[in-house]
C-alpha cells in the first residue's frame, strides 16, 4: 500500500504585478474585517441596535445598553478578530513549511491534542488561570502536531498528513469523550468548549492572551526569510545559509503556540487555519508581494478573521437571536471547512492509481479452516463472557433459567438487558466488517471504510435528525432514516471521486471532509434541538449498544444476513472487482452495475449498524485487513474472517466499556477507535515503506 501525493510546487506567479495592486488588496480584506466587526457588535438577543451601539461608543448611552455593547459585543469580536488571525497565520506558515497545502492546526491534530490535554487536568479538578490553561493546550497541541509530522513526514504528500492526523485526532477525541463521561461534574462545560464559541464574558482572556498571540506573530515574521527559503526545497535553502531542521522546528512550535492561544480562548474553531491561506493562495499568482512569507502571512490572518466573522455573522442573521447564541462558531467554520476541503480533494492532482496487491501468503486450506474454527471459538467465548459478565456477574445456571423462564426477576432483568446489548455488538461489528469488505474491493483503496468515508456519519446525521424531531420515532423508523442518510452521504462521495476512477486520495479526502460535515451537522441539531444534553450527542458519536432491545437488533441482523448472502454468492465478482477495471470487462462483467450493487449493500449494512449500535469507526479497516492477512486475498476466505473479526472486536470493546470501569460505562465506539487508531497509523508508517 502506498499513500502518497505529489508535493505541489513552490508557488511562483507567472508575471510581477505593481505593490500598489497588493496594497488595495490588503485594505479591502481590512475594511473587509472591521465591517464584519462592525455587523458583529450590532447582532444579539439584547434590544442593543446600531444606534445604541454607537451611543455607547460614544459615552451618551444607557448604563444597560453600555454594559452589554462593553462587556459582551466588544469582547466577542475581538476575539473572533484574535483567534481569526492567529489561526490564519498558523495555518498558512504550516503549509509553508511542510509544502502541503492540507496542512493545518486541525489536520495536525493539535486542537485534539488541546482538548485531551484539558480534559486530563479537568478530571484532576484542579482550576487554572487562563495563562496556565493555554500552557497546557499548548504542550498537548505540540505533543499531537509532532506526532502527525513525525508519521505523515514534511513534506511527503497531503493525504498521508491528512490521514495521519484525522486518525490520531479521532483516538485522541475519544479518549476526551471517554473522560467526559467517566468525569461529568469536573469536566462540565468541556464539551460546549470543544464546539468552539468566540462568545466572551468581557476582555479577561483576550487581554491575557493577546501578548502570547503577538509573541507567536511577531517570532513568525522574524523567520517569514526562512520561510520563503524553505519554499524552494531543502537543498536550495541549505545552500542559502538556512538551518532547514531549526527553522521547521522554530515554525512549527510557534504556529502551535498561536493554536493553543486560540483553542484556550475560544475552544477549537475548525478549518479556519485551512480556509484562509488556500483563499489568499490564488492572490499570489496575481501579486507578486503575496509570494513572501512577510507579506502573505498577515492577509492570511486578515483571511482568518474574515471567516470567523463572516461566519458569527451569517449564523446570527439566518437563525433567530435566541438560538444563535446556542450554535457555537466552531460549528459554522467546521460546515465552511468541510466544503473547502471537498472541493480542494476534487482539485488536487492524482496521479496515484490502484496499488499493486499486497503480498500476502496464501496458507493451505487447512490453515483456513483452522482459523475460521479458532475465531468461531473466540466470537462463542466472547459472546458467553459478554452475557454473564458486568456490573452483575452472572453464571451459566443463570442464563439456563432464563432462557427456560424459570429465573429470579432480578436476573430476568439484568438478561433482558444484557443480552440485546451483545447481540446488537456482534451484528453491527459484523455488518460493518463486511461494508468495509466491500468498499475496499469495489474502490480497490485499502484504506476505504465507511467511518472514514462519512458514510457511518451520513447514518448517524439521519437517526439524529429523526431522533431529534420524532422523539417516539420506532426501530424501522430509525433504520430507515439511517439509511437515507447513509445512501446521501455515499451518492455525494461515491458520485465526486467517480471522476479518474474512485482514485485512493481523492475519494479519502472527499470521505474525511463529508464525515467532518456530517459530525458539525450533529452537532449543530443537538444544539438547536436540546442545547443542555450533551450526553445525547456523546452518546450517538461514541456508539453505544446501552438501552438497545430486540427489535433494534433485528434490522441489523437481517441486513447482516442478507449482504453475507449475496456476498458470498457474488465471491467472484469481488475478486475480480478488486483486481482492476480492465479484467472484469474482459470477461464479460459489467463493472458499473456490479459496483453499484455491492457499494449499496455496504450502504445498507453501515445504516443498519450505526441504527443499532451508533457511530462505531475503525471496524470496517481493521476487520478486512487483519482477515486478508490471515486468509489470504480470495474473497471466499476473506468474507466469514472479517464477519467473525469485526463480531468479535466489537462485542469484545462492548464487553470493556461496561465491566473494566463498571457501574461507569464507556461506548464500544470509543473503544474500538482506541484499538482502532494504533491499527491504522501502522497501515500508514508502513505504505512509507
């Protein structure tokens, strides 16, 4: 496997435009900023209006209409200016220095490292000053973007760093997620910080942050020289005289310092690091100026704080006063992001096609089924160990009783509890096994599931909304629009990266973007609809078998059983399909119908899962390539191994998020990405092979 991209070259604009043209297009973006600013501190629930405004400005105002203009309307812009500016510029000297253009404070994973980081003094239940939280944002943002750089490489292609960092921040979240539900009452509020909101209680903590910002700005422009040496490669900046590891180095560490700055004072705002430089970027093929680190860097904060504006102001304008104040900004730049980093997939080059075959051993038919007896044998056992053990440990007398109907009520309880639970883990692990199966071979990606392709959070989007809205909505209800959100989400990602044949890259990109739309969506219908339970969004995007019944199983089973059924009917088809697009013509099979129709079959299955078990990622990755490393590559074998693998990684993480910490629970979701997000880095450090 192999995941790379052709690093973009340095960019150089064709012809020399006059400073002059530069100059008017920095005013513009200024004037730009205070107009936004200006709107900004008109827009509220208070009766506080334009004219008010400018009264209270002016000192001929009401004390009530001064203090809210004072100590809420100024506060709120300037730190959507602040955190706008600093974002813009890290992301814009992150991109310069690791010459990708997808590089960004969310894409190094540095806003998940912030937030674990937090989350592990909030559980201490020790309070920090502003100063000391942003220092300890910053060491957990550092800690992850080096990750990130350290497993992706500078420089070594957009998607592996978008990869990389994704899966880290996804483990990384998960963790955080699994802290706030362990530790309600001394991580309250962390959650609604993790949304991102510019919304300030006066100039506190943009007066405190405000020196380490200019610290991180001004330590920045004293290297913009390097920067633009960097631009041209590493042998040329060493033949000019620049250390190229100190200046990463240096880079790096400040750009993560201006994100830890920003992420402490308003929470993690997504994707403006991303959006504004890739939006400064054509003005530098126009003006010259532009192409300089000193000049480019603060129209990209310029850039930066339009966006973080712009978007507090469109949210105010198009949703009512009362319940804009809920929705945070992070929620609207995320949305913003996502579009941009779509439509960035669908531009990029690609010239990575499908990959040679893995070389993997084919062991003899008795290794096979060997194998298959040994994970049956571990899918029983975690079954039997899923049913008797938990906050009450049960015995197989117990189970005997119940199933004669001659148990206690208090096992009759814990049973017709328990037993749902396992059953709904096995069905879903083993449905989106198999949907990761037939994605991998239809798209020939090794890296294609449906969680990182946004179609588990399409899934998810469409049970929230129905959940949301019809609150006695029934088990077909849910599935059924599951499912409709599932088979949007596919038709928007399958449809864009049909474009050069479903090319690794692109059809990963557009995934990761669709999913990041799809978890902001959630976010924002659990805000609008029941702003005060986070437990109910953390519940859907930890994917959680608790209070599931029998009837929640049976669509998922029935799903599981029908897709392993005409998988295994189809077997050779899959094998062909995932060889390459030239064969299957050659012998007769018609490649669109048969894509299609498996792709719809993973659709369906994913539904179903997510319906039953909710948002559960990594399982559909991890299931199929472990089986294929033990079976072999035929489809015949590769099938009943991954069904078994992911029934038994599922059941098996449902089984420790409810007795290792036991009466707390955590969601098997969180438990597979832990195991899920190691799996996965390997898959990538490997391909650099």
């Amino acid at each position: 496997m192999a995941v790379t991209a052709p690093t973009p070259p340095a960019l150089r604009p064709p012809a020399a435009v006059s400073r002059t043209g530069a100059a008017a297009v920095t005013a513009a973006l200024v004037l730009l900023v205070v107009a936004l600013a200006v709107t900004d501190i008109t827009q509220g629930t208070a009766a506080v209006g334009p004219a008010e405004v400018l009264k209270a400005l002016t000192g001929r105002s009401d004390p009530a209409d001064a203090s809210v203009v004072v100590a809420s309307r100024l506060p709120r812009a300037s730190a959507g200016i602040l955190v706008g500016v600093v974002l813009g510029v890290a992301g814009a000297v992150l991109q310069a220095v690791s010459r990708n253009v997808l590089a960004s404070p969310d894409t190094l994973a540095v806003n998940a490292g912030s937030y674990l980081a937090l989350g592990l003094v909030g559980v201490t239940g020790v309070s920090l000053p502003v100063i000391a939280s942003s220092g300890v944002a910053f060491a957990g943002g550092l800690l992850a973007a080096t990750a990130v750089l350290a497993l992706s490489g500078l420089g070594a292609g957009t998607v592996r760093l978008v990869l990389a960092g994704t899966a880290l921040a996804l483990g990384l979240t998960s963790v955080t997620e699994g802290l706030l539900l362990l530790f309600p009452q001394e991580t309250e509020g962390l959650y609604q910080w993790n949304q991102g909101s510019i919304g300030q209680n006066g100039f506190d903590g943009v007066v405190q942050m405000l020196p380490v910002c200019l610290v991180g700005l001004a330590g920045l422009l004293l290297t913009a020289r390097r920067v633009d040496a960097l631009a041209l490669g590493d042998d040329a900046a060493r033949g000019l005289g620049v250390p190229v590891r100190a200046t990463r180095v240096t880079v790096v560490v400040l750009a993560t310092l201006l994100s830890a700055a920003a992420v402490t004072l308003a929470g993690p705002i997504g994707f403006v690091g991303l959006c504004a430089p890739a939006l400064v970027r054509p003005l530098a093929r126009r003006h010259r100026a532009f192409v300089r680190a000193r000049t480019s860097l603060p129209v990209a904060g310029l850039a930066g704080a339009g966006l973080v504006l712009g978007a507090d102001v469109l949210l105010r304008a198009l949703v009512p006063a009362d319940t804009a104040v809920a929705v945070p900004t992070g929620v609207v730049t995320s949305l913003i992001g996502a579009v941009f980093l779509v439509v960035m997939a669908l531009r990029l080059p690609d010239p990575a096609g499908a990959d040679a075959p893995e070389r993997l051993r084919v062991p003899s038919r008795r290794a096979f089924l060997a194998t298959v007896a040994v994970l049956v044998a571990v899918v029983a056992a975690v079954t039997v160990a899923g049913v008797l053990l938990g906050d009450s440990k049960l015995l197989l007398g117990d189970v005997a009783n119940w199933a004669q109907g001659r148990a206690g009520r208090a096992v009759s309880f814990v049973l017709d509890t328990r037993v749902p639970r396992v059953l709904a883990a096995l069905c879903a692990g083993g449905a989106l096994a198999l949907a990761g199966t037939l994605v991998q071979a239809v798209t020939r990606n090794p890296l294609a599931e449906p969680g990182v392709l946004g179609v588990s959070g399409g899934a998810a989007l469409g049970a929230v909304l129905l959940v949301t809205s019809v609150p006695a909505a029934g088990t077909w209800g849910i599935a059924g629009a599951a499912f409709a959100g599932a088979a949007v989400t596919s038709v928007v990602v399958f449809g864009l990266a049909a474009r050069g044949g479903y090319r690794q890259n692109r059809l990963v990109l557009v995934g990761i973007g669709t999913a990041a739309a799809t978890t902001a969506l959630i976010s924002l219908i659990i805000v609008l609809t029941d702003p005060f339970n986070a437990t109910k969004a953390l519940t859907w995007l930890s994917g959680s078998t608790y209070g599931r019944t029998m009837p929640d199983v049976l669509p998922v089973a029935l799903v599981l059983a029908v897709g392993l059924a005409v998988a295994s009917a189809r077997r050779t088809e899959l094998d062909l399909v995932s060889l390459d697009a030239d064969t299957p013509r050659l012998l007769g099979l018609r490649l669109s119908r048969a894509r299609l129709g498996f792709l719809l079959v993973s659709v369906l299955l994913s539904a179903t899962a997510v319906a039953s078990a909710g948002t559960i990622g990594f399982v559909g990755l991890v299931a199929p390539h472990a089986a294929r490393a033990l079976v072999g590559r035929r489809h015949v074998r590769v099938l009943p191994t991954a069904v078994l693998l992911g029934a038994a990684l599922v059941c098996t993480a449902d089984l420790l998020g409810r007795t290792v910490i036991a009466p707390a629970q955590l969601g098997a979701g969180l438990m597979t990405a832990v195991i899920g997000t190691p799996y996965f880095l390997y898959l990538l450090v490997r391909g650099r092979r």
